[in-house]
C-alpha cells in the first residue's frame, strides 16, 4: 500500500513538472515578441536564457544528435554565427549571435522535447492564447492595443502587443494556419477551429497587414492540397499545386504594389511603401561584398547602410537605423551572410519543403499539411517584409527549426526501419 502511494505520488510529480515546463515554453513563446517595457522583457529573456542554459546541460546528447539530422541548416546556423569574424559591426553582430543561439536552441528543444502531433498541440494552444489576449488587449486597451496607420495617418491599424500593425498581421496569418488545418481534423473541435480563423483574419483586415493577408489567403488556397493527398496522388501532382499556389501568391503580391514598384522605378516620385530604390542600392552593395556579407544584423547601423538611407525616403523616416531592413528576407540575408550562406538557406528551405511533401504523401495527416501552410506564410511574407528566418527574435524562427529538425528526424526513422525490415526480410536471410 506504501508503495503504490509512493508511486503515485512520484508520477503526480513527474506530470506537475511536465506541466510546468510545458507552461513556461508557452508564456515564452507568448511574450517573446511583445511591446513590453523594457526592464520586464529583460527579465524574460534572462529566464529563457537560464531555461535554455539548463535545457542544454541536461539535454545536450539529443540536441546534438537532432542537429546532425538536418546538416545544411546547422551549417547555415554556423555561418550565421561566425560571421561576427568579419562583421562590420562586431558588439551588434555579437549581441544578436547570442540572441540567436538562444531561439535557435529553444526551436531544437522543442523538436526534442515533443512528438509531432504534440508540437501542433503546442502551436495550438499558443496560438489560441495569442488571439485571445491580442482581441482583449485591443477591445480593453485601445491607446496600447490600436495606433496610427503608418501607411495612411488618417486610419487607425491594430497592432495588438506588438506595437506595430506588420507584428500582429504576422501573428494572425500563424495563428489563421493552425486553425485551418484543424477544420479538417475530424477529430478537433471544428467549431472552436472556426472561431479561432474568423478572429484571426478578422484582427488580420484590422492590422491592414496586405503581405501577411495574402499568405493567409494562400493558407486557404492550399486546402485541396490536403484532399489531394488523401486521394493518394503523386507526390509531384502534390508538389506541383503547391508552387503554382506561390507563384500566383507572389504575382499578386508584385501586382498590389505594382503602382509603388513602377513610381519609384520610373523616378517620378516615392512613395512610404517604396522598396524598388532600396532593393536596387542593397544589390549594388551586396556586390561589393557578394560572399560573406557584411556580418550577421550589422549592414543597416554601418556607414554602408547609412548610405542607402541618405538617398531613399527610409532616412526621412528612420532614426534608428538598426531596426532596418530591405523588404526582402532574401537580399537581407544576403547582405548578412553573404551568397554563400543566402544558398544555404534557399537549400535548406528546398529540402524542408521536400520533406513536408514527402510525409504528407505517406502520412497524409493534420501535423505535415500544417507545415507545409507555415512554409508558404514564411515564404509569402519573405518576399516584402521583416525576416523571419534566422531570426533573433520570431517565433516563426522557432517554428521552422522545429519543422526543418523535427522531418529530417522523422524521414530518417522511417529509413532506418525500412533498412531494418529489408535486412530481416525473408529474402534477405535467404541470400
């Protein structure tokens, strides 16, 4: 009798910690974005910084492990880390690198930590607390919750709490992904799902986030993909749907701001959307420095971004040059890490998507699709937003570690079984 309570209570033990590390995963990922002052965001990221420190102490056999499954994205982590060996900001590329090591490990972590099916759990949960705390934030607390449209002072845009309408637009078209998937999940809450994608786009339209909108939108056009495995089709007919759904996505995207684009092109005027002018004077500085880049987060606080600023409307704007960007992940990591990390990346995100597809076709279940919806947002909102791959801060960063380490551990499971099966197989014995 002693012994059974004694086992009782240690597996009550064993699941109240489990929940408790599960919750502060959760407020982390929750508040890792949030406009919050200053010295109470310090505190948190110096709980996460502990968290991390005692995750990786305790679980650095799996973390290393996980890591040499998916062996260009730890290659392309590296780059990014030893770039501070020719930044041309060395404190900030610094400062970021530790930042970034930080997210990095939290995204391997979660993909050590949790099965798949738990991950989308997870995701789930977060993403439910994100629009209930943003809608409540915005309703409640409308002088935090609600300012001024940059791109039109005469509006108001949502920026729940993130201070800025592209954050929260963002957030919504993770938050939208996740939901939708769960509508053809006979076994989830469909209703609830339904709630969750009408909020969603609903603060989505109320953010005027038009980048992140139409990654939404593509989200919804990818939803026969989801049929299309079921009915056991190829693997290139799934394939096939899924880059003419983001090559339709893109033209859109080119043709909303196509007035922007051909203003500024023409040199008739600029516009505060315009990006032509900052794409044309980053490519002439990639150029002078094509394969290493200038150092992980520190071309924009340099002389060589300062430049660009002086002669486009981003130097009437800005006076702090370091929260720049170049409206294209892309060229901004290009300017960064150079081509030779910028291949990297287009690879790794190449063989992240393959293996996605690649499940789906076998699996055919809720967790893949959900996946593959990510990576179009991901690459949707690449094309003319903030990065969000090798990020110091996103939890779109964390996401995608999670995916990219998660399916390379998945296919090679799958691989080592079948290994196993054929050499235990009959015929094998046989020879």
């Amino acid at each position: 009798m002693e012994l059974s309570t004694r086992v009782n209570s240690n597996a009550h033990g064993i699941s109240l910690l489990k929940a408790s590390e599960t919750g502060i995963i959760i407020f982390f990922l929750l508040f890792g974005e949030a406009s919050i002052p200053s010295s109470i965001k310090a505190l948190i990221q110096l709980a996460n910084y502990i968290f991390v420190a005692i995750v990786l102490v305790g679980q650095w056999k799996k973390i290393a492990y996980v890591m040499t499954r998916d062996v260009s994205l730890t290659l392309l982590i590296l780059i990014n880390l030893l770039s501070v060996f020719w930044s041309v900001n060395i404190s900030r590329t610094l400062r970021l690198d530790i930042a970034f090591i930080r997210i990095t490990l939290m995204g391997v972590y979660l993909t050590t930590r949790y099965c798949l099916k738990d991950q989308v759990r997870l995701i789930s949960w977060v993403s439910g607390l994100l629009v209930v705390i943003n809608l409540f934030v915005c309703v409640v607390f409308p002088s935090y919750g609600i300012g001024v449209n940059p791109n039109d002072a005469t509006k108001l845009a949502w920026t729940g709490i993130y201070g800025f309408k592209q954050f929260l637009g963002r957030i919504m078209a993770l938050t939208a992904s996740i939901f939708i998937a769960h509508l053809l999940n006979k076994d989830s809450n469909r209703w609830l799902a339904l709630v969750g994608v009408i909020f969603s786009i609903a603060m989505l339209l109320l953010s005027d986030s038009k980048t992140y909108l139409i990654a939404t939108v593509v989200c919804i056009l990818l939803l026969p993909i989801y049929k299309i495995a079921k009915q056991r089709a190829t693997l290139r007919a799934i394939m096939l749907f899924f880059v003419l759904v983001i090559v339709v996505a893109t033209g859109y995207l080119v043709a909303v701001n196509i007035q922007t684009i051909s203003t500024n092109f023409l040199g008739k005027g600029e516009s505060f959307n315009g990006r032509t002018p900052i794409w044309t004077l980053a490519i002439q500085k990639l150029m002078d420095r094509p394969w290493l880049g200038y150092g992980y987060g520190a071309f924009w606080p340099s002389e060589f971004g300062e430049e660009i600023a002086r002669e486009t409307w981003i130097g009437r704007n800005f006076t702090d040059l370091s929260t720049l960007h170049a409206h294209n992940t892309f060229l901004e990591i290009g300017l960064e890490i150079g081509l030779i990390g910028l291949t990297l990346l287009l690879f790794n995100i190449t063989m992240v998507l393959r293996r996605v597809f690649k499940l789906l076709h076998l699996f055919k279940t809720l967790e893949f699709f959900w996946m593959l919806e990510f990576l179009a947002i991901q690459l949707v909102g690449s094309m003319s937003e903030q990065p969000t791959y090798l990020s110091p801060y996103h939890i779109y960063w964390i996401i995608y570690v999670m995916i990219a380490f998660s399916t390379a551990r998945e296919l090679s499971r799958i691989k080592q079984k079948l290994g196993y099966i054929n050499e235990n197989s009959p015929s094998s014995q046989h020879l």
